[in-house]
C-alpha cells in the first residue's frame, strides 16, 4: 500500500494560516466547513484535511478558499500565489493576474419580523440559522441587514422606484435625515415597515414611494432600525 507523503513545513504553514483566516471571519462571512464543502463539491472532512494540514493545498483550492473567506491567496500561501500569478500570465500573455476577485461582506436576509426585533433579539445564536447571505461592498458603519420588500408601497410610476422582491441593505448604524429611506418599526406593529423618511419643520412622517399611499405621522410612536444604503433584484 502506497504510503501518503508527508506535508512539507511550508505546506503546514499554509494550512495553519489558512485554518486562522477561516476562524476569524467564518462568522462575519457566514460560513462553515460545509458550505465551504459544497462550494467546492468535496466532503467536510476534505474540508478538514486542508485546514489542518493532512492534505496539501493546491492552486484551484487555495483559489476557492480565497474567494469564499474574502482574502487573498498571499495572505495564507504566498507560494501558491506566485504560481498561480505564473500560470496566468503564462495563459493571458500581457495580461496581469493580480490576485482571485476579492467578493464584497456577506449580510443576512432576514423577514420583516426579524428585520423589526434587530436591535433587541437578533444574536449570534440565530444569525447562524439564516440561510441566505448576500455580498455587498458598501460602507457600513454598523450592523447591516438585507430584507426583501413585500408589496407595493415603494413602487413608483415615475424616479426611484423599488417593487416587490428586490432586496434592499440597511446601515443600522447610519443616521437617518430628510429624505432618507429607512426601516422603521412602529410601536403598535410586530413587522418593520421600509418607508421614506420625511422631516418637514420639525415634524415627522413615513411615506411610501408609491403616491397613492398616504403619509404617516410618527413621533414617539416609531423606531428608526437602519438606512438604505444598497439595492439589489435577483432575477433567478
């Protein structure tokens, strides 16, 4: 039976930067040992092997490890990025690799229920739950969240416009101004509303893009969760 080579020191070195880098930011990427295993379609005991050094990385895997944990293959191997900066310029001629796509932070979509209770019941404990994560290169200065719109309130006939299904990323840590399309939740309600803010001397309301929706007045009676900041419309 053939008898499995060894790591050299510098493959254990790789593997246990690399096993730092996925400690680090697996929960600001929303990611485990499987879906990393999915993405990759292996086991997560390959997984495994690779980040704690029984199995030596390669270049399509360091690549792949990269593009999921945000970084580049340089921070964890520098000898893998030189090789695949070789075999790239080797097949692109003038053109110069200067490192795998670097992908935005990854955000939670949440529900209207969940979106309205952020700031006071959404932990870590049920982050990990969230199925559906999305990219996003935006500035953030907070906490952030993705929430699906339901309904018709913000679809416009004519200007900004956003119609049901598209996902929008709120700043809960952005402050809110006249103007500002925001995420509120009003004290007599247990879902988030997504809404315009308008402040017109001094004075406060909630109005929807839509103009056939009504502008609602709210004081004490609301809590501002966070600013739009992003939108996106998947299509599939």
């Amino acid at each position: 039976m053939e008898t499995k080579k060894s790591l050299t020191t510098e493959q254990l070195e790789d593997a246990k930067r690399l096993k730092a880098l996925y400690e680090s930011k697996k929960k600001e990427r929303g990611i485990t040992q499987y879906t990393i295993a999915d993405e990759l379609d292996i086991t997560q005991g390959a997984v495994g092997h690779y980040l704690n050094g029984r199995n030596a990385l390669n270049a399509p895997i360091a690549s792949a490890f990269a593009r999921m944990l945000g970084v580049n293959v340089a921070d964890f191997s520098p000898t893998l990025a030189k090789e695949i900066e070789s075999m790239s310029a080797s097949s692109q001629g003038n053109v110069r690799f200067i490192g795998p796509y670097t992908p935005g932070n990854k955000y939670p979509v949440l529900s209207s229920v969940q979106a309205g209770a952020w700031c006071e019941a959404v932990e870590a404990y049920t982050l990990k739950d969230i199925d559906l994560w999305l990219e996003s290169d935006a500035h953030i200065q907070g906490e952030a969240f993705w929430l699906q719109v339901d309904g018709d309130s913000m679809t416009a006939p004519a200007g900004l416009s956003i119609p049901e299904g598209t996902f929008v990323l709120f700043d809960t840590g952005r402050e809110a101004i006249n103007g500002s399309l925001v995420i509120a939740k009003l004290s007599d309600s247990n879902e988030a509303t997504f809404k315009k803010l308008v402040i017109d001397g001094g004075v406060r309301y909630l109005k929807g893009l839509n103009p056939s929706w009504p502008m609602v007045h709210i004081n004490g009676n609301c809590r501002i969760i966070g600013v739009a900041v992003e939108t996106k419309l998947r299509l599939v």
